[in-house]
C-alpha cells in the first residue's frame, strides 16, 4: 500500500511539473475546455433560474366560471352547493361591479372602463379544484359548464403546460448539448496528452527497456488529463462568474420592472463540485484513450 501511494505522489509530482514547464499550452487548454463546459453550465443555470421563477407563480391552475347575466338566485344556489364538494379545494365570488372596479383600478384599462356605460363584465366564481392532473381538471371544468346558470368556463392551465414543456425541451436539449461538449472535452484533453506522449517517445522506449509497465507510464498522463479537466473546470465557474457579474443588475432591473423581486442566484456547491468532478473525469478519459492508442502506436514503430 506504501509503494502504491509512493507511485501516486511519484506520478503527480511529474503530473504537475510538465504543466508547470508548459504555462501557456496548459492555460490555453484549460480555457477551451472552460469555454466549452461553460455554454451548457450556463443553459443548465438559466433554465434553474426559469424553472425558479415559474415555481413562483401558484403551481394549482383556476377555473374561471363566468355565470349568465339572467342568471337566476336558485341557480347561483346549485352553483354554490356544487363548489362546496370534495374535489373544490377553495372557490371565490367575484360580482361583476368587483371585477369592473379591478379593471378601472389598473393602469392601462382606466380609459377604456372610463368610458363604458354599463358594467359588460358577467359574475364569476374563481375555483381551485384539489386534482392536479390535465385529465381531472379538465372533467371539473366540464362538469361545472353544465351547471345551469353557467355560461363558460375557462381553464388556464393551458399557458402552465406549455411552460413546463418548454422547460422539459430544454433540459433535453441542455443534456445533449452537455454530451457533445463531453466529447469535444476528451478530444481536447486525448489531444493534449497525445503531443506529450509522441515527444517523450524516447522516453517511454526507455523506460520499457528497464521494466516499466503500460500502467506506470501512463500514469503520469493520467494526472496530467485529470489536473487538465479540473483546471477547465476552473475555467468554466470563472466564465460563469463573469457572465453572472453582467447580467445580474440587467435581470434585477427588468424583474423590477415587473413588479418582482427575482435575481440571479449563483450555483450551488453540488452543483459546482458536479462540474468540476465531470470535467475531471473527462480530462482523465481523454488522456486514457489518448495515451493508450500512442503507446500502441509508439510499440509499432520499435
């Protein structure tokens, strides 16, 4: 276990000394994978930060349920009992002078309210039904259509459902971006490792004469892919940070707009551990596939 843990150290020691005599190959490297991990990091935050602010909006849709304008006092009695059943999770009057009063307090509809004769709005109920899923709400919102005295009924969760599809679409599409840059990233790293390996040749002819198995050479190149990803890695949170840095007084000054208190939130630790483990394990992958196809090559040719 000593001799393992001494050619460990032995190998990062060697790791970090052909980065250290290469600083601008190795701070080139490091900022393409940064760049290449970054676009979809930043994806993946942004639809966190869309999935957050969708999260704020009441996630249980309405039915808005508009009544006759002749609608009769027995009626509005059936309607009521109905909203008192178990699958009513909470049910609202709103009386048309209320709802006349909210448009003529709003800011944009004051002219147009300013110059109505009559109230043109119907009494509504607002219901919040318990069921959740598209099928269930769309039965209650059947349902309370065929109540007498009801003239329509009308369910938004149309604009939720293409929300959350939206949403599903793009994490699809962050993932499989995340797959081509995972494979750009082994290309850069198997790229990077394959120059080191072709120019210590000699080297490595040298250390099979003595004995030195396939494992111990490429043990060093390992380390250097590893130290590689982790450094993209570095890279890609410093890219993140600067693009957050930019655009954090744009999106609070726009939700402000809005009347809303939303803004950027950094990564989390998992998160960031997430990306650095990744980028490190594809470093190292690079750098096997790399250096294994080189020694083969460099056997080849002896």
């Amino acid at each position: 276990m000593i001799g393992w843990l001494r050619h460990q150290k032995h190998a990062l020691t060697a790791a970090l000394h052909r980065l250290r005599a290469q600083p601008v190959a190795t701070l080139l490297t490091a900022l393409a994978m940064g760049v290449a991990i970054s676009l979809p990091s930043g994806l993946y935050l942004g639809l966190g930060h869309l999935g957050r602010l969708a999260g704020e909006v009441p996630a249980q849709p309405e039915i808005s349920v508009f009544l006759d304008a002749g609608v009769s006092a027995a009626q509005k009695q059936i309607i009521a009992a109905r909203l008192k059943q178990p699958d009513i999770a909470e049910a609202r009057y709103v009386p048309k002078d209320e709802a006349m009063a909210m448009l003529s307090a709003s800011q944009d509809l004051a002219d147009i309210t300013a110059g109505l004769t009559q109230n043109p709005l119907p009494d509504a109920w607002v219901v919040r039904p318990q069921a959740s899923s598209r099928e269930e709400l769309a039965r209650v919102a059947d349902d309370l259509g065929k109540l007498p005295g009801v003239a329509e009924t009308h369910l938004d969760s149309r604009w939720a459902d293409r929300l959350q599809a939206a949403l599903a679409f793009g994490r699809t599409g962050v993932w499989l971006l995340a797959g081509l840059f995972a494979i750009a990233l082994i290309a850069i790293s198997g790229n990077a490792i394959r120059v080191q390996v072709l120019v210590r040749r000699d080297e490595i002819h040298v250390s099979r004469l003595i004995g030195a198995t396939d494992r111990y050479i490429r043990r060093p190149f390992l380390y250097v892919g590893s130290l590689q990803g982790l450094l993209g890695g570095l890279a890609a949170g410093g890219v993140l940070a600067v693009a957050g840095g930019i655009l954090r007084a744009p999106v609070e000054r726009l939700a402000g707009l809005y009347g809303s208190a939303f803004h950027l939130l950094p990564p989390t630790g998992i998160e960031i551990a997430a990306v650095l483990g990744l980028t490190t394990l594809f470093g190292w992958l690079g750098a096997w596939l790399s250096v294994t196809r080189a020694l083969q090559q460099v056997e080849a040719t002896r």
